[in-house]
C-alpha cells in the first residue's frame, strides 16, 4: 500500500497530512490568524512559508516514518489565493525532487467532498460552506455539478466580515457561534433565496448599518445572523436532494462546524427521511489529510502530473472525476 502525503495551502492554513489505505495516519496544521481584521495573502504566504518544514516534520514523526517511505506528494493546486498556493507548490516540487516521487495535483473543493466518504456517505449532496466557497454539490456523469451557489460572497467570508464590523478577529466564525448561543431574541435580516442560489452581500449591509446604529445587541445580531443565512442553506440544500432524488447529505467546509447547522441540517434530513453526514471538525476546517486522502484516490487511479501550476481559481465543476 502506498502512502501518501498531502500539503494544503489554499488559505489561512499550512498542513501536512499522511493517508495510507483511506486510514488518515497523520493530520498537522498551523493557520495564519488576526487579531482584527482580515486575511492578508501575502502575511498568509510567509506565515506558510516560516511554518512549512516544522508542519511536514511533524506529521512525519506522528506516522513514525522517515521521508523516504513517502510514495507521493498531494498539494492544493487551487482554487485560492495565488501567494499561498505558491508556497504549497513550490514545498511539494522540493519534496517531489529530493524524494524522486509522483506529485498529484488536487482540487481543493472536490479534497473537502471526497473526505466525506470517510463517514460513509456514498452518493450524497455536498452543502460546501467554507471561507471562499458556498456550493451545494452532486455527482454526476463525470463530473462534481454545482446544484446551487452564492452569487456573491462564501458564507465564511461574510460571517468573517460581519466579525469585522463587530471588532472581532480572523476567522471570526467560532466567536460569532458563541456570540450567538446566549441570544433567542430573533431580529428580522433580509432572507435571499434564489432558486437554489443565495446572496448575502445585502444581509452584511443590513448587518453593518445595524451595528454602527448601536440600537442592537452584538449577541442577538449573531443569533439572528445565523438563524437566517444557515436557514437559506438549509432550503437550497432541500431543494438539491429533491431535485437530484439523492438520500445524503454531507456537509463540508470550515462553516460546517458550526454546531447549529449541523442541528438545522439534521433535523431537515430527519424531516423528509434523508440521512445526515458531518466530519469531525479537524476534516471539516483546511486541512493536508483530505488532500492526501484524494490523492491518494488519485494516485491509485493513475493520475499524476511531471509539473504542475496552481490554479487559482478552477472551480469544482472543472475537474474531471476521473477516479469514479
Ligand atoms: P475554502 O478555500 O475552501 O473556501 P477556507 O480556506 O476559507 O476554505 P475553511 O477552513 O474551510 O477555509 O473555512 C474557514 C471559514 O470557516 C472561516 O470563514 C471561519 O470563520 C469559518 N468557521 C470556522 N468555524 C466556524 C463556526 N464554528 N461557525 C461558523 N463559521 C466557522
Ligand atoms: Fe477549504
């Protein structure tokens, strides 16, 4: 059997995970974060770079191998930002070199999707909700299909930006969770569902002008904040397993944490008789295990590349499933 290395440096996050056989061996990671304010690319980058060798030394030593028992090196070839996935690359084309192994380039969004098998979800409707991204995703016919999207922003990228406003750090998505467990007190946000589309630029409005009014408790806006926006998700999520006549639903992405969409998503698969995925946390945030764990998947199918570029913004519907 081989094993696989795989390096994820899409974002805010360096890690390094180990995968042999689909069993995760290893799962290392250190991310880039703010105190206020937002992610800078290019502070993400150097914070890859200064970080990369003490991440890959350590998943190693968790494995309990030397590098040399390495068969290929996975890296993130996109979609993200172009410093940070620079600095994946160019550690796994050293890597790749040095060890005289195969690099597969992987997909970001479809590493997010394929690590979900590991809860045993077999044929399901990906409700994707990370930083940069909110899709709701199926198989078919050779490809991952987009069912539904946001037209503007990700859903992390708006919760961090509502953060902002609110003075709090980078990712503010945990913060925001806490904020919101000690409100009930629901005030009404714009609800903007388009087919199985959603928009959240004109909610992050309404959230803004609501803050710098200081007539609303930072606490009931989070509540009312993620009432509303994890509802939209929930209906177009609906509407996908209704469309597609699918029986799954896995969720996926960084926002997937969030223990109240987790409930909201089962008590709606409960609901029409579906059954409800969830990975635990440390596969459901960026990580270097899922990368592995497609390339795994990649590898044993035969795909592999002499010398890759990033692909910064390749989209999910892009890839062809060659492995399926
Ligand atoms: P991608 O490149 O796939 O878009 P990403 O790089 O943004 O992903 P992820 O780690 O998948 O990274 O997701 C990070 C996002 O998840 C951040 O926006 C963060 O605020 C959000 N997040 C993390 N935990 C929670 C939580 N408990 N509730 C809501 N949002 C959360
Ligand atoms: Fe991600």
């Amino acid at each position: 059997m081989p094993i696989i290395l795989g390096i994820e440096s899409t974002a805010h996050t360096f890690g390094v995970g180990v995968v042999k056989d689909g069993k995760i061996l290893s799962n290392v990671k250190k991310s880039y974060t703010t105190e206020s304010g937002g992610i800078i690319p290019m502070e993400a980058a150097k914070h890859h770079n200064e970080v990369k060798r003490e991440v890959y030394s350590e998943a190693l030593k968790d494995v309990g191998i030397k590098e040399d028992g390495i068969d290929a090196i996975a890296f993130s070839q996109g979609p993200g930002l172009a410093p940070c996935l620079l600095e994946g690359m160019k550690f796994a084309k050293e890597l790749s070199n040095k060890l005289g192994k195969s690099i597969v380039p992987v997909n970001h969004c479809v590493a997010h999707l394929e690590i979900g098998k590991i809860t045993k979800a077999k044929n399901p409707v990906m409700l994707y909700v990370s930083g940069a991204n909110t899709q709701i995703i199926a198989y078919s016919s050779g490809k991952y299909r987009i069912f539904g999207e946001t037209l503007d922003v990700g859903v992390g990228n708006f919760i961090d930006n509502f953060g902002r406003y609110a003075g709090i750090g980078f990712p503010a998505g945990p913060k925001i969770e806490e904020l919101a467990r000690n409100s009930n007190k629901y005030v009404e946000l714009p609800y903007n569902v388009k087919g199985m589309d959603i928009t959240l630029s004109g909610i992050l409005t309404k959230l803004k002008n609501m803050i710098e009014s200081k007539d609303y408790k930072i606490e009931d806006l989070a509540y009312s904040m993620q009432e509303t926006v994890f509802a939209m998700l929930v209906e177009t999520a609906e509407r996908a397993l209704a469309h597609t006549g699918k029986s799954e639903l896995l969720l996926g992405g960084g926002v997937g944490c969030n223990k109240r969409l987790q409930e909201m998503c089962e008590i709606m698969c409960k609901e029409r008789g579906a059954k409800f995925f969830c990975p635990p946390a440390s596969l459901l945030v960026d990580n270097g295990a899922m990368i592995a764990y497609l390339g795994e998947i990649m590898f044993n199918a035969g795909i592999k590349e002499k010398d890759p570029d990033i692909m910064p913004r390749q989209r999910t519907d892009q890839v062809d499933v060659k492995w399926r």
